[in-house]
C-alpha cells in the first residue's frame, strides 16, 4: 500500500452531468442492457457505445446513442460546457442537533468544532419546539 498517494480533497459543490449529458445522447432501447455488461467509448467517437457481456467476449455490439440535438462539435461542446451546480442541501436541523448532543463527546476535542459544532441558537429551539408538538400528538393519539 506504500505506493498509493492519498489526497484529501473538499468537495463544495456537485454538478449535474445526467443533466447535461441528456442534452447530447439518449437512453438505450429497453432491453438492450443485461447483466454483465461492459461499456466502452472511444473518444474518436463519442456517440458509439460498444458493449461486451464479458470482458474478453470477441463479440461486440455497437449502439449510436446520438441524441437529435448532437452537433457535430460535441466533442469541443462537453469539453467546454459546465454543468449546472446541484445546491446541497446541507444537513437537517434535527441531525445538526442530535450530532451536537449524542456524538460531540466521542469525537476527538481538536475536531468537536468542525465535525460537531454547536447549531445556532434557532436551530436548537425549533428542533425542540418540533420534539415537544410530536410528543403531544402522539400523546393525543394513545
């Protein structure tokens, strides 16, 4: 394992390529997809899918997944097109809250901050204030 090389890298934002890339291809034909497939596309032709059932199969199938919209550039098209940003959603009040008050103490002191840091004040209250209208209901309920 000594010559792997381990890069930690932050990711804060994702991007939608199903998006972008149901601009220039479409889907297979139902069907057309089993099990043990193995998927190959060549840059020289980017609009050619060959698929094998097995690796080693001489047998190959080729499909054109062209969408209408594909012009002849789509090469220099993808290269230079961005795909739109996917917000995130970031973690729910009540996660923010449980991480704060269950699993703040078994993390480390250095990293409590970061991993487990304190929700703001109006996060706390509504989560309680949820807590509170749940339990009676369930109250009214029984």
């Amino acid at each position: 394992m000594e010559d792997i090389t381990f890069i930690p890298l932050q990711g804060n934002e994702f991007f939608n390529y199903d998006q972008l890339l149901d601009e220039f291809y479409k889907p297979f034909k139902p069907g057309t997809v089993q099990i043990n497939h193995y998927f190959m596309v060549n840059h020289h032709s980017p609009t050619t899918m060959v698929t094998k059932q097995f690796f080693d199969d001489d047998e190959e199938q080729h499909f054109q997944f062209k969408n209408n919209v594909l012009r002849d550039n789509c090469d220099a098209e993808l290269t230079h097109r961005m795909p739109n940003v996917i917000p995130s959603s970031g973690i729910k009040a009540i996660k923010q809250v449980e991480l704060f008050k269950k699993w703040r103490q078994y993390v480390p002191v250095q990293f409590r901050d970061s991993i487990c840091p304190k929700p703001p004040d109006d996060v706390l209250e509504s989560v309680h204030v949820d807590r509170n209208l749940r339990l009676q209901q369930r109250r009214r309920s029984d």
